[in-house]
C-alpha cells in the first residue's frame, strides 16, 4: 500500500508544481491526476511535457475520476464513451492504472432491477475498454442518507451492495473501500475480505464527529482521518492488507471541516495522520527521499532553480 494525494479528497487548488512539492514534504508517494486537464496538456506540449513534474518528484499516479456519466442518458454515456479511447491512452502513458467512479445511490427514473442490470451492462463495455489499457476501474458508493433523499428509489449505498454488482461485473471492475462509508452503514470491516480478490482499486480514510450517529451523518461532516479517532482506520487498513491490497490510501474530508488550516497545513496533518495509521497498522513506511529546506521565499519544485530540496 502506499499513500496517495487527492485534490478532490482534500479539496487543495494550487500550481502543480505547488501540490507536487507539498505531497513530497509530507511523506505521500503518489497523487491523483486530473485525465481531462492532463490531456489538453499533452495535446498542446507533449506526453513528456505533461508528465515531467510527476516524474521527477518521483511520484507514482494514484487513481484518476473517469470523466464517464455512467448513470447518464445514454446520449452522454454514448459521447462520453466515444471521447474516452484518447484520455486512456493518455492515462497509460503516463501510468495512470486505476480509474475510479461513484455509483448513483438512487434515481427517479430506474427502478432498482433495471438501474442494476443497465450499471451492470455500461461496467461491462467500460471493463472491456479500460482493460485493454492496462486499467482497472473501482467503484465508489455515496452512503448519506441525504444522497438519496426525495429520490423514487433507491440504489446501491452499501459495500455489501457495492460487492454485488462488483461480482457480476468485467473482472476489470472493482471497489472502492471507504471508511467513512463502513461507519455509516455499519458493516463490520470483515466485509472487505468479500470484495472479489485482487479488485480492490483505493481504500479512502476518513473520521467522523463523537457524537453523531453514523446513520445520521451528513456530507459536510466528513472530517480528516484522525481529527477524532471514531473511525478505527488502521484495522481498515489491516482488513484490506489481509485481502491483498497494495493500492492507493487517500486521505478524505469535506471542505467545511478544514476551513481554517491553510493548504500546507491540511497536506501536512494528512500526511502525518496517514503515518500515523501505517504505524498502528504495523505497514512499513519507505524513507523519504525528498526533504524540504525551510526558506522564506524562492523558486518551487519544478522550476528551473530550485534550493529547496536535499536529495537523501
């Protein structure tokens, strides 16, 4: 396993070579990337242009959010398929090998059969097509009950759910697991060990608020892994090690709850906290190579002078 940088899971904005340089300073060894945003980039400089940053930080590429509405009309599941050769090709140039998305919880316009085996037949042609990448796709579930509120019926929000439609699915299909999610829903964490072998694509940690429910639990009140210790996260990690797990762990919260921090300070108590859990965990943790010099101002990594890095 290896910790991962998410700009989404930790809702970051900054210069690439900004996010790159705070990913290496607080211990994390991969980010996520942005498909579409990398794709124009290599269309107008080149794939090497694109990547070079990554790949001189020595970053490995975490998961990438396949820009395909899988639940949507099939006009744009049928666009949307038809633009997705070109940005796989540039994932694997890059070597971006883990694409995930987010099943719809519910939905007024299926009835749960019928939204089952329309998911089941769009992850079949999807399975086929990010396979012959190299590329497998995990699912991620929404579990707040807010998610499907008002909605005529519900859908998938559960692992147990989630392990279902994994099962009947392209062998290139996966799941997500989620520890905010498993403390929702309640499951016990000896569900993980049921997710199919080796389709386990990312494992996110999360942590929540001591005095609500998980039942009760909103979006907004998705906290930073550690911020309370309710989410026992390291036995998270110990159940999906135990099912051969040896992905991406991203760390996760909603914007709300780390309003205040700053940028470098969010990057870094993730960081810390994830280092926290593999210890806990008893996961080894590789030397950094990167450490950071402490300067006032100055160029940032990726620029064409750069002092501050040792490189051990």
């Amino acid at each position: 396993m290896f910790r991962n940088l998410s700009t989404i899971g930790l809702p970051l904005s900054g210069r690439p070579s900004e996010l790159i340089e705070l990913a290496l300073s607080f211990g994390f060894d991969a980010m996520d990337i942005d498909l579409v945003d990398f794709q124009q980039q290599a269309e107008t400089f080149g794939v090497e242009h694109a990547r070079r940053l990554m790949v001189s930080a020595r970053l490995n590429c975490g998961v990438f959010h396949l820009p395909v509405a899988v639940a949507g009309d099939d006009e744009t599941f049928k666009a949307d398929l038809a633009a997705l050769p070109p940005r796989l090709e540039f994932a694997k140039a890059t070597e971006a090998f883990r694409a995930v998305a987010t099943i719809a919880p519910a939905s007024d316009e299926h009835a749960f059969k019928d939204f089952f085996e329309l998911y089941r037949s769009r992850l079949d042609t999807l399975g086929a097509l990010v396979a012959s990448y190299g590329i497998t796709l995990g699912l991620a579930i929404a579990p707040e009950t807010e998610a499907r509120a008002e909605k005529a019926h519900q859908f998938i929000h559960t692992l147990e759910g989630l392990i279902g439609l994994v099962s009947v699915s392209h062998p290139a299909v996966g799941a997500v697991v989620d520890s905010w999610a498993l403390h929702i829903t309640g499951e016990p964490l000896e569900m993980i060990a049921q997710v199919p072998q080796g389709r386990i694509v990312e494992v996110r940690l999360s942590d929540a608020p001591r005095d609500v429910p998980g039942s009760e639990l909103l979006f907004a009140q998705r906290l930073m892994v550690g911020d309370t210790g309710v989410i026992p996260n390291a036995a998270v990690l110990t159940h999906a090690q135990a099912a051969g797990f040896d992905g991406p762990v991203t760390p996760w919260a909603d914007r709300s709850t780390l309003a205040g921090r700053g940028r470098e300070k969010i990057v870094k108590q993730a960081g810390d906290r994830l280092e926290a859990v593999w210890r806990e965990a008893a996961l080894p943790i590789v030397p950094r190579w990167f450490m950071p010099v402490a300067r006032e101002s100055g160029p940032r990594f990726g620029e064409e002078i750069y002092t501050g890095m040792d490189v051990r």
